[in-house]
C-alpha cells in the first residue's frame, strides 16, 4: 500500500499548510472583505441619498479603480525613471 511514515508526513504537511491557512491567509481574506462590505455600505447610502443607488453601485468601484490603476501606473513609471540610465 504505502510506507507509514511518508503517510504520516504527508498528514503532518497538509496539517501545517492548514495551520498556515488559519493564521496567515484568513485574517487578511477578513480585512479585504471587510473593506469591501464597508465600502458597499457607503455606496447604497449615498446612493440612496441621492436617489440613484445603481449608479453609486456601479459608479463607485470604477472610480476606485480607476484611481487605484493611475496610482499603480504612476509607480510603475517613476520605478522605470530611477532605474534608466541618464541620458
């Protein structure tokens, strides 16, 4: 069949990867969903407020990233400045 002690690593490695899961992965899977759900949050009151809760549904999270994009642009360009040869 198998040799017992490669079963029992193969046991110990999936237990240590789903200790790693719990401790490491899952608090950060929390925050981002938490940002998310806050962040729907605000855009259905304000849209509400406003009287267009689709447009605020949509319109939000395109602005966000549309930011989020220009500012990752923006990085990536300054890297490639500091990392060109002077003319």
């Amino acid at each position: 069949m198998g040799n017992p002690p490669i079963v029992f690593l193969v046991l110990a490695g999936v237990g240590a990867l789903g200790l790693l899961v719990l401790t490491a992965i899952t608090p950060f899977l929390l925050r981002v969903t938490t940002t998310f759900e806050a962040f729907g949050i605000v855009a259905e009151s304000l849209g509400e407020f406003v009287g267009t809760p689709r447009l605020f549904r949509v319109g939000c999270p395109l602005i966000l990233m549309v930011a989020i994009a220009a500012c990752l642009i923006g990085a990536v360009l300054l890297v490639i400045r500091f990392f060109t040869p002077a003319v």
